[in-house]
C-alpha cells in the first residue's frame, strides 16, 4: 500500500438513541473527525459512507450518505454509499485509502453509521437477516433450546453452529465462552462511549438465557446505533498539514468462498494479505480489535489471525494475553459484545480505536506503548464462511 495516514478520527457514543437520528450520528463523527484533523469541510476532497441497513428500517436507499451527510458541509463533494454488511465501515475505509493511494484525493473521509433501534426489534433483526444468500441460505439448523424456546435471530444461529463445530474441534467450554464477554465487559467498562460499560462476572453471563444453543444472550452482541468517521491522507499532506503520526500499513478486503472444507476461510486470506502488504506478522501485533459478534467467535479469530495455534484460542484467553495488561490486547475498546455493534459503523470504530491506541489517547484502556494494531471485521454468511472480510493494519 502508498503510504496513506490517519490524519482525524472519532465516533459517538454508542447505544439504544432513541431520540438521535442517523444524520444527527453522522454528522456529530464527521464533525469531531474533522476537528480531529483540524480540517474544515471544504477541505475533503471524497466521501466514502458505510450503512448496511438505513434501507430497510427507514426506507431511506440510493442517497443514504447524502442524506446522512445533508448538514455537514460535505455536499458538493463526491459522496460514494458503501453497503458490504457488517464490514460496510472497514470498506469504506479502504475505498478512502484506495483515493489516496491513487492520487485521485490528497484527503477522504471515510465515515460508518447506523440507526437500528425502531419500534419494533423484530424490523431490526429482520434487517440483519438478509445479510445471507436468500436465493440460497446457508444450510444451518435452528436447533431448540431446553424450554422449547427456538431462536429468531439467523446470524446467531450462524453463530451457533460455528461454535458447536469448533467446540468439537478445539475442546472449548461454555465458560470460555462467558470468559470472553467477561473480559470485553471489563473493557467496556473503562470506554466511555460504549453501548454497556458495567463488568460481568462469568455467572451473570452463563446465568443469561439461550438465544441460539450454546449462545445465551449475554454472548451476543446488542443491537446499537452510533457513528465513527476516519480523515485519510497522503503522506505529503501530512507532513505539510502536520499531524497524521498514524500509517494505514495495510486494508485488505476479501469475501468469503464456498469451497470446500480444506479451502482458507476468508479471515485467513485477508489477515495473510494484510501481513504481507504491511511486511509484519502476527508476532508484530500489539493490540487487536476484532469482530466478537459473539463472543465465540473471538476466540476463533484468535487463530485464523495466527496469534495462537489452530485449537488453542481458550489457552490463549485463559493465559491472559489478550486482556488489558496483556501480551496483545484484544477489544481494548469493549469489542462489539460491550462497545455495540451499530452495523455499518462497527469497521470505522474499530479503526478509531485503533488509532486512539497509536496515538495514547484512550486513558485508564490505553496499551501502554502500542505500535501495531491489527483490525479484523466481517459481515454477511454464505455457506461455511462470512461473505465480506476486512483486515486492515496500523502503525505509529
């Protein structure tokens, strides 16, 4: 990759706002990013904006970041709508590179966001269910839990099935599971914009009821609204500008396959192009955000990043490398489980926590010394493997 920097980041809170629309969200990130960078408006050359779902539960399609955007000072410029699922932020931010890089902006603003609480939460899981092949769904069964009660949320019983298969592969326990949202709830705890900022202990979390078997609640992510907006720019704006200590080493996007079993998932793809882009390695990373949508899923990530050995993600855990203080910190922010998982915005908060951790802004959470950071974000499901998969790599 050209060299490209983070010259501004920021993101608003996240959580149930009900009384915040998505241009008022939109607009607050935009505004402090901005600020962030100590640009004015006029001064971005492209817009790239991440949604995934403003379609579906406000009705609002074609010109959703020209709406978003409406009152921000942006219209004018180029304003490219980016919808990729759950990885829309993290493809925004590489499309915002992608200008840099070619020389085509000497500044791109790539912004994520997402409105998704509305009167009913049935619209809202019903949005993220089109996240698969309706022409062809994945072959997973809904499986009951105990009481009778069955799941209605498709992706946590995507969810569920991965991590039956690889508790059955790995050894994994329900409790290492629990332990995973223990950790990013201790986290989230010191964020203060995140969607639940109170410490759970392992018997609230095993003590919470079934969503999808062995999932219960307290292992999935929450349905949250917020807003994250990242300024790129060239390295020769930078230096005239100053500021933009942050290098952008690597953005790699793949989509997943449906090849057969022996075929690397898309996660392992991406990661193994973004260390070779970057010219580091798993070895190099020194905090990590990456997308725990439930807190399974962590723990596999931990290996397809190659930050453990295939089947040892619950010792890494257990070891405490990956909780704050550790070896490499992963979800410093809170992770999707705690911080929220607004869908369209979770890609670009991840890159701006990333980039408050380079930078040693990030308080009582901040990884002491961080230099490396690694951010791993997927959305959608095809049959054995997320549909969008994006693994972007920064340095200080």
């Amino acid at each position: 990759m050209g060299v490209v920097r983070v010259l501004g980041a920021a993101l608003t809170m996240f959580g149930k706002l009900t009384d915040q629309r998505l241009r008022a969200l939109a607009e607050r990130a935009v505004g402090e990013a901005l600020a962030d960078a100590a640009l004015t408006p006029g001064e971005v050359q492209m817009v790239f904006f991440g949604n995934a779902v403003a379609g579906l539960i406000s009705g609002q399609e074609m010109i959703r970041g020209q709406s978003a955007l409406r009152g921000s000072g942006l219209l004018g410029m180029p304003i490219v709508n980016v919808e990729d699922a759950c990885a829309s932020g993290t493809a925004a931010f590489r499309l915002a590179c992608m200008a840099v890089e070619a020389g085509a902006a000497d500044v791109a603003l790539a912004v994520g966001a997402e409105k998704m609480t509305c009167a009913g939460k049935a619209l809202s899981l019903g949005a993220i269910g089109t996240a698969i092949d309706l022409s062809e769904p994945p072959t997973l069964a809904t499986t009951p839990s105990r009481d009778g009660w069955e799941s209605r949320s498709t992706f946590m019983d995507v969810y569920a099935a991965m991590t039956r298969d690889y508790a059955q592969a790995s050894g994994a326990q329900e409790s290492d599971f629990a332990d995973v949202a223990v950790k990013n709830s201790r986290h989230g705890a010191l964020n203060p914009k995140a969607h639940y900022r109170r410490a759970l202990t392992r018997e609230e979390v095993l003590a919470s009821r079934v969503i999808s078997p062995p999932l219960r609640l307290l292992m999935c992510s929450p349905i949250s609204d917020g807003a994250a907006a990242l300024v790129v720019c060239s390295e020769s704006f930078a230096r005239h500008h100053g500021g933009g200590e942050v290098r952008v080493r690597a953005c790699e996007l793949r989509s997943g396959t449906d090849g057969d079993a022996a075929e690397p998932l898309g996660v392992v793809r991406a990661a193994n192009a973004a260390y070779e882009a970057s010219g580091l390695g798993p070895g190099d990373v020194e905090v990590a955000e990456v997308h725990d949508g439930a807190a399974p899923a962590e723990l596999m990530v931990y290996e397809q990043l190659g930050l453990c050995a295939p089947g040892d993600g619950p010792k890494l855990l257990a070891s405490g490398d990956t909780t704050l203080g550790g070896r490499v910190p992963v979800n410093a922010g809170g992770g999707l489980l705690s911080r929220g998982h607004p869908i369209g915005a979770t890609g670009c908060a991840q890159l701006v926590e990333l980039t408050d951790q380079l930078r040693g802004r990030c308080g009582t959470r901040q990884v002491a010394g961080a230099r490396v950071a690694l951010a791993e974000n997927a959305g959608g499901y095809l049959e054995r493997d997320s549909a969008a998969i994006g693994v972007t790599v920064l340095s200080r």
